[in-house]
C-alpha cells in the first residue's frame, strides 16, 4: 500500500478552507492509503507573530482533537505532535548540510513571509522548507497532499533526497505531491478574491469548523456577492456566487452545473440561505465529536502518545540509516 504524509501548522482554529481544502481528502485517503498526518509545531514557531506559547499548545491539541472529529482515524491512520519526535529537527540538521543557501533563499512562500522584514527574519523561518523535507523523508512517504501553494516545498524535498541519495547512498524514497481538485478551494467570505485564512481582514470572511449554527447562516447573510443577482458560477467576473456555489458543492457532493439549474432565477438571499443550511448540517457532527473529545482530553493525549510510537518506529530506523550513510560514529 502506498504511504501518504501531511501536516498542517496549529495556527489558527481550524476554518471551512482547512475542512473542504485538506481533511475531507485527508480522511478519503485512508481507505487506500496508509497515512500518516502530523500537527506541525515546530512550524508554527518560525513565524513570531503568531507564538504565543500558550495559545500554540491550546491550538497544538485544538488541532488534533479537530483531525479526529472530522473522521482521521486513529486505528488505520498514524496522527502525532511534529516535536514528540526528536527526529525531526535531528534529520533537518543533516538535510542542512545538504541543502543550499540558494534554493531556500528563493523559496516563494519564504520571499514572501520575509518581504518588508529585513534582517528580523528568524533563521527558522528560512530553514522551514528543509524541516518540512525532513517530516515527509523519515517516513518513505509516497505521497504528499497539500496545497499548490506547497508545491516548491515538496520540489525541494525531493531534490535534497535525491542529492542525499546520490551522494551518501539510497536511503529515501522520492515523493510527489497531490493535490486536492481546484473546486476545494475555499475563499473568503468578505473578500472571495483571496483564500479564506487565518489571515484573513476580518473574522466574518471565516467559517469555523466550530462555529455555532447562528454564527454560520450570518457569515454567509453577509457573505459578499454582486448587484447583478444572477447565479451562475465565473470565478473571475462573479467570485462571490462562484464561492458559494463551489461550497454547497463540496458540503453536499453535487455538481456545480446541478446546483446553478436548481437555483436559477432565484434570490442571493434565498441561495445564501441554502448554502448556509448545508454547511451548517456538514459541520453538526464534527462540533458534536469535537464537543465529545474535547470532554475527555485524556484520550486525545492517548491518541497522539499511540501516535508517537507509530511515527518513530519508521521515522527512527530511518534517521538512524541516515546517519550511518553519512559516516557519523553510531553510539555503542
Ligand atoms: N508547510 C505546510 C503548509 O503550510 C505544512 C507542512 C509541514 C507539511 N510539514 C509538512 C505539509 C509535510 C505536508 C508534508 O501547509
């Protein structure tokens, strides 16, 4: 069976985009696929504004205890903290020494993280694409779904496997990324031009996954659309509409044509409404398995302790090959 990894940051609680973007495909994968998924801590450190110790360890477990109530499962799929396992800040010290100055210096995401910072900019932030290669390599991952916006990281991961491999002997397998269908890109609600994120202007333009149903029909009242009142899906020239018909799509498993002749002729607030109701039945049973874990942390910890345990009984003998290839002295 092939082997998929992905992570995601605790950076924010968990919003429709991560929901309809990673998890729905995330869980799906499991039939097929022997997965791994881990909550990447130490990613979320690099970036200053968003550490506050506190809030990363509440966010840490929001996460987790989030992946379980959308249907990860614990008993065919392996879900773990990033910094239970030393071995992989270990295994990016090693990628560091293979990796170089100038294919990190231009990595998109860090250019645009770094913009306006000067010299501020953490060295962990530069060095968060050779970790991320060092969370997908351990495990012999086959496959990596994520985002477009990760398709340079996973690049890098494979170019600094293969020039290990070339240079110390085979010890990682190559991976490749996936990516979830275009349709599983949610916008925000405010401003449908840009992704709905953690980042986003302002809290309205955001639909968590915990949010109480009243919260979710007004997110979507407001949600921002056109004066043209006809629904009909174009992302360039109708972003809002395109949004929320490619939402209803995705929370109910219809097509997009199908929905735009069920919902022809009809009013933006009447539409609104419908897509509000079907997202609001999509997330119910998530907040209420959330609610009911939430109750019993003691399992979630349980969960990510079993979880640890799986992770390093690949990721360990894996780094431990590492070393040895690079001719460090294994301790007796
Ligand atoms: N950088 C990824 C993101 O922001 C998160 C991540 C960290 C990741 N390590 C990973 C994704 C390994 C896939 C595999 O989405």
């Amino acid at each position: 069976m092939r082997r998929v990894f992905s992570g995601m940051q605790p950076s924010g609680e968990p919003h429709l985009g991560n929901l309809l973007g990673a998890w729905v495909s995330w869980v799906s994968l499991q039939d097929d696929a022997e997965c791994i998924f881990c909550v990447v801590d130490l990613h979320a450190i690099t970036s200053p504004a968003e550490h506050d110790p506190a809030t990363l360890r509440s966010r840490t477990l929001q996460l987790a205890t989030g992946m379980l109530a959308v249907g990860i499962d614990p008993s065919r799929s392996t879900l773990f903290v990033q910094s239970h396992l030393h071995e992989h800040a270990e295994c990016t010290w090693l990628f560091n020494c293979v990796a170089g100055f100038g294919e990190l210096r231009k990595m998109p995401q860090f250019r645009e993280k770094s913009e306006g910072r000067g010299e501020s900019v953490s060295a962990g932030l530069f060095d968060y694409p050779v970790l991320q290669a060092a969370d997908i390599l351990l495990y012999h991952a086959d496959e990596v779904p994520v985002g477009e916006d990760q398709r340079h990281h996973i690049e890098l991961a494979r170019d600094i496997g293969q020039r290990f491999n070339h240079r110390f002997g085979e010890v990682f397998t190559l991976p490749k990324a996936v990516h979830p269908p275009a349709g599983a890109r949610v916008m925000d609600l405010q401003d449908p031009t840009v992704k709905m994120s953690k980042s986003a202007s302002s809290e309205k333009g955001i639909v968590r996954v915990l949010d109480d149903p009243d919260r979710v029909v007004k997110k979507f009242r407001s949600a921002v659309t056109d004066s043209d009142a006809v629904i009909r899906h174009d992302r360039e020239a109708k972003p809002g509409v395109s949004n929320l018909l490619e939402i209803l799509a995705a929370v109910t498993g219809r097509g997009v044509d199908d929905l735009v002749d069920e919902y022809a002729g009809q009013g933006y607030g009447t539409f609104k409404a419908a897509v509000a109701e079907a997202v609001v039945e999509r997330l119910t049973p998530i907040r209420r398995r959330y609610d009911e874990l939430a109750d019993d942390p003691g399992e979630v910890t349980r969960i990510l302790a079993d979880g640890a345990q799986r992770a390093r009984a690949i990721a360990a003998p894996t780094l431990r090959e590492a070393k040895e290839a690079v001719g460090l002295l294994l301790p007796a």
